[in-house]
C-alpha cells in the first residue's frame, strides 16, 4: 500500500549580518529573523521532513521556534565552522555524519565559498516503524565562474561516490541547494553525474518536464515550471519504492509581503511502498550535541587561519568577472 510525505528544502539566508539583507523585509534580523522563519516552517510547511542550508550562526533561534519538530540534527557551529545543514523532522533522525567538499573555490572572488564549510548531511531517517531511507542534505559550491563549476561538478562526483559506496542497499532521497540547474548545461554536469552516474530520479523533472534532464536534447524541452537550485531527487531501493507525487515552489513572505530569504524553498510530495525486505541499519545512533568548548576553539582556530587566507588570496578581486551568477536562473 502506498503512502505518502512531504519534504521540503530550505535556504534560509542565516550568514551573519549578510543574511539579513538577502530578503526584502528589513524589519526583523539576526536571531529574531530566523526565528520567524522557524514559526512560520512550523505553520504553514505542511512537512514531515525539512532540509535547511545556511543554518549557521543563529540556528538555536530557529531550533527553539520548530517546536513541532521533535526529530533535529545539532548545528555543527557557526561560520567558518559549520557547514549550515540540517535536518527538521516529524520521523526519527539516525546516523548523523558531516561531510566536507574536498574541492572549493575562493575566499573573496566568485562566491566567496572556503568561507564557510559547505557539504554533505548525511543520515538515515524511519519514515515509518522499520523502513528506513538514507536522507542527504547539501549546499555544493556556488557561482557559475569556469573555477566555482569546476569545484561543483567534483561536488557531485563525490556525493555519486558516497552514494554508490554505500554498504547496505537503501532508498535514497537528496535534496539541498544544487547552485546549478540542467538547463544551465554547464561543466557542472548535474545529469552525467546525478541522474546517469548515481542513479538518482529529479522531482521537477517528472513532474513538469516529462522526465528528462539532459538538456543536450533542447529541441523536446518544455517544462511547465521553471526549475530553480533547489531540488529533490530520490532513488528506489532496499524493499521501498519512492515516486514524486507533486513538486513546487513556496515563497514565506509577512504580512506586506516582503521575504525572509532570498529563496524560494522547494516542495515535493514522496510516495512510498514497501516492496520486499527493508533494508535496516546496522546500528542506530541518535544525533548528538557537539561539545560547545571545542567548538569555541575549533572556530577562534579556523577563524584566524581564514583572515589569513583571505589576505593570501586578495588576488582573487581581480578574477574575471563577467561569468553570470547562477541565481539568475531562479524562477
């Protein structure tokens, strides 16, 4: 019998300072600014499962205001310390591990991505007593300069690597801010490597583009929907089927209208059937806390090693600047 759940992916913009001007409300900032984005994921999401990106330094804000969401991961800390992923859900989080990229791009050209630690979320979450499915979360490396795509397309290849690593045989679902799109037919080559490599199936476009995501094939594209950054793709396995249902785009906004983000979070319903035997973990672990000390030390260490580089790397403000931004291709 088939079931159904929602999961949604979440940019909220929670960069120090730089974060409060990514929306267009500038009323409500900092701790205050994300804990309105929490009230309002905790009302108006309709989601069992929430993956945020950017979720750096005021993440205990917008952990408090998610009240109805028992199930969290626990910030690894702030900028240049975290990563900005996690997880808010209504099913059991398990298993927990952090991944960095193994290749960046910039400290102050492109989009400045080896100030912070973008990567990989990734975890087992029991979307119903016994079945299991592996959940990634991700933020790959932004801008569409030839440097940043290169960085991007060996982001994909290292989550297609996890993924096609993996010692037991689940479904899979990833989502996260993608900072690319097939359209864009770049380098970056999100179909070779997620669809064709990692055998992932991409929400959007079975919903509203008929299935494909190889752009090299223009001449049948014709989606109903524009695609954006953020995605949510899945792949079938370990006795459970998963389908997209429906897929589309919400924008939180106030009273006036005016955003909290400069994302649109992104929406999809998942159908599931168990088919055969569950493929379950060997082990379960809860989400633990970091310890706050090492964190303080690990982020005042990697604070000043980053100040450094980014006077070793003042070259970069001369990089070639013509290279349209990804985020020109948001909806």
């Amino acid at each position: 019998m088939k079931k159904t759940f929602n999961i949604m992916t979440y940019n909220v913009s929670g960069i120090p300072v730089i974060g409060d001007g990514q929306g267009t409300q500038k009323e409500i900032k900092g701790n205050a600014r994300m804990a309105k984005i929490g009230e309002i994921l905790c009302r108006d999401s309709g989601c069992e499962i929430i993956g945020v990106a950017e979720d750096f330094n005021h993440h205990p804000a917008l952990a408090k205001a998610m009240k109805s969401y028992e199930y969290q991961t626990f910030s690894k800390g702030g900028i240049p310390l975290g990563d900005g992923l996690n997880i808010f859900s209504k099913v059991p989080v398990y298993n927990v591990v952090r991944n960095k990229w193994r290749k960046s791009f910039s400290y102050i050209g492109g989009s400045s991505d080896r100030l912070a630690q973008k990567g990989i979320l990734s975890s087992v979450v029991e979307i119903e007593k016994g079945v299991y499915i592996d959940l990634y979360v991700v933020h790959t490396d932004a801008s569409n300069d030839p440097k940043s795509v290169v960085a991007r397309r060996d982001n994909f290849h290292q989550l297609a690597d996890m993924i096609n690593s993996r010692k037991e045989d689940r479904a899979i679902i990833v989502v996260g801010d993608f900072n690319t799109t097939f359209c864009l037919n770049a380098e970056d080559e999100p179909y070779e490597i997620l669809v064709k490599k990692a055998g992932l199936t991409d929400s959007w476009a079975e919903i509203h583009n008929d299935g494909k995501c190889d752009y090299k094939n223009e001449k049948d594209w014709n989606p109903d929907l524009k695609e954006t950054l953020d995605r949510v793709m899945y792949k079938s396995g370990g006795g459970v089927e998963l389908k997209a249902e429906s897929y589309e785009y919400v924008e939180f906004t106030d009273n006036e209208g005016e955003t909290y983000t400069d994302h649109i979070s992104t929406r999809a319903r998942i159908s599931y059937e168990v088919t055969g035997v569950v493929s379950a973990p060997e082990k379960l672990e809860k989400p633990k806390p970091a310890n706050k000390f090492l964190q303080f030390v690990k982020t005042a260490g990697l604070t000043v090693f980053t100040l450094v580089m980014v006077i070793l790397h003042l070259y970069e403000l001369l990089y070639d600047k013509k290279y349209a931004d990804v985020k020109d291709y948001m909806p």
